[in-house]
C-alpha cells in the first residue's frame, strides 16, 4: 500500500522553482519588457506571510545575462543558479512533486515540447535537475504531458482536458482509460474529471491551469465570458455546464463559482492571447493572480477575495510575459511541505 501526500496548492509551500526569461528568440516582447514584470511577480511572491516566515524560491538563469537581472531584481530574497534551460514555463518543464511512504519524489513526464510546437534545448533535461535539487526521488512517468495539464484537490482527484493528454501529438493512440490508469499510479488520485478543450489560442492545447482551479476540495472556479466579442465565450460556457455535471472522488457534486474572464486581450499584431486570471500561484498566505489591465480585473479580483478569505489576494500584470504563451502558474513548480496535511491512501 503506497501512501501519497499530494495537497491541494492551499496547503503549505516549502519551495517554488522558476527559471527567468533568457533566450529572446523564444520571445515575442523584448525581454526588457518581461523582466519588470517577472521579478514583480516573484517579489509579491516571496513576500513575508503573517508568521514572518519567507518562502524559499529558487531561480534556474540559463545566461550570465539572464543571471545578472535575476540577482539585480531579487538579490537576497532568492538562491539562483546557473543551469540550462529553453524555456521559462517551468510548471511543464518541470516535476509534479508529492510525497509517498513519507519520501519526496519528483513525477515526471515526457517532454516533447508542447506537441513538438517549442523544442528547446535543456527543457526535455531540467525537471531532472530541479528535482536533485528539490533532493527528491525522480520517478519516471510513460505519459507525454505537462504539470500545467494537471489540477489536483489534496483529496483524490485530479481535473484535465482531453484535447492535451489525448491529443495525437502527444500520446498517439493512448486511450483515456489507459491515461487514467498512469495517472492514479503516478500520483494516488482515485478519480479524473475531464473537461473536453481548453481555451482558444492557448498553445499548449487545452491546459487545464487556465481554464478551472480547485479552491478547496469539492469547489472548483471557472471564468465567464467578458464584453461583447470575447472568443472564449464558447469554451468558457461549455466548461461551466461539463463541470455542473462532475462530481469528485468522495462524491461530492462539484460546487462551481465563477469570475468574468479577462476579455480579448490581444499583442501587439493584434492576435488573440490566451489571457486568464486562474494562472494564480499561492505563496504562503497570499495568491499572486495575472492581470492584464483590462475592466474586468477589478471584479475578478474582489470576487477572488470573497472566496479566498484566508489569503491576500494581489493582481500583478502580466502583459509581456502573456506574449510567451502563459503566466504565473506557467512560470513556477512547487514542493509541498508540511506532512501533516491530507494524504491520499491507495
């Protein structure tokens, strides 16, 4: 009998891993537009919670460049280190971290870059390195997939998206019960809540991250459509009633909220990005949500307040890191602590 810690991302951070923007060719803004904005998200990140305590936060910097602005920008408040990487988009480049029987071990998938779209040297290697840092046992998974593809509650199961995890271009022939089947070995979940597809533009095909996030066990949030011309209307809508039709692994028929979704948000060519205020990440006891400045983050974020009582809810932009593709929770993997939190028995 394996006994599994893998809590809900409410629950106690010992450390979060990032890598910081280095390679301007796998840049659609220049990268003095994304450092500001990276290393404002980490500074509210890393900030004292109400015990005093700091997270510990450790930045991967590809280039003495890339190093240089992460020490400029963090200085003490964070350990860097060189290593090689392509890309910055460490929730999928990296492990998904748990604990079982008591020993931290580091999950982890094939990366084939996104379906083939982005094959960086380094980023199919460094989720192995960040797990001998994380001085964690690496267990290899038979799956291509990314941790951005996965949403857990601490309590036995996990939501995903088909159009990612059965989509050709990354497990070809694989069928859902088989995907189900690695799953609930890798990670103890005893059951997977699928939602059909993701949102439009986003190239990772469908993550789940962007689209619906557990905010306790039993209670899962989603976006609405926002403005008269939003693209994600259709998605958005659809994803709302599969999700009022779900119910979790102890039963429970799922409690859906809801906040309004960014709106069209577009680059400078005038192209559709996959803008999202779910791509939080919680830090202590505060949750660092991307924004876009759009007339929506106002009452998205005093929604978020109401439904996170216990944390400190920050709105931090996110335009020019939005341009490579994702946001906060795209940039971080995180080790739980704190073993005293809920366990999954399998």
């Amino acid at each position: 009998m394996n006994t599994i810690h893998l809590p809900h991302e409410t629950h106690p951070v010992d450390q979060v891993f990032t890598c910081w923007p280095a390679h301007q060719a796998y840049w659609p803004a220049p990268l003095e537009q994304v450092w500001p904005e990276f290393a404002a998200f980490l500074k509210a990140l890393v900030q004292p919670g109400r015990d005093g305590r700091r997270m510990r936060l450790t930045i991967l910097a590809a280039t003495a460049e890339a190093e240089a602005a992460a020490r400029q920008a963090l200085g003490r408040q964070a350990q860097i280190l060189r290593h090689l990487y392509g890309d910055v988009w460490t929730r999928d480049t990296g492990p998904v971290f748990l604990y079982r029987n008591g020993q931290r071990e580091a999950v982890r998938f094939t990366h084939n870059g996104w379906g083939g779209k982005y094959l960086y040297p380094g980023d199919a290697e460094v989720g192995e390195h960040i797990a001998a840092l994380a001085s964690a046992r690496s267990r290899p998974v038979d799956l291509v997939a990314e941790g951005g593809a996965f949403e857990f509650d601490g309590e036995g199961t996990v939501l995903t998206t088909r159009q990612c995890l059965l989509n050709p271009n990354r497990n070809p022939g694989v069928s859902e019960a088989r995907v189900e089947a690695h799953l609930k070995s890798a990670f103890g979940v005893e059951k997977v809540l699928w939602i059909d597809e993701g949102m439009v533009a986003d190239h990772t095909d469908g993550h789940i991250d962007n689209i619906v996030r557990f905010v306790r066990p039993g209670v899962v949030i989603c976006q609405m459509p926002f403005g008269g011309h939003d693209e994600q209307a259709a998605v958005f809508n659809a994803i709302r009633r599969q999700l009022e039709t779900m119910h979790d692994a102890r039963g429970r028929k799922l409690q859906v909220l809801t906040i309004p979704g960014p709106g069209r948000v577009l680059d400078d060519d005038g192209e559709l990005m996959p803008a999202s205020y779910l791509n939080w990440v919680i830090g202590s006891d505060r949750i660092i949500v991307p924004t876009y400045g759009t007339q929506s983050e106002a009452r998205a974020l005093t929604l978020l307040r109401r439904y996170f009582k216990d944390h400190a809810v920050t709105g931090v932009r996110a335009n020019a890191i939005l341009t490579g593709g994702g946001a906060f929770h795209c940039v971080t993997c995180h080790v739980p602590g704190d073993l005293n939190c809920s366990e999954i028995v399998s």
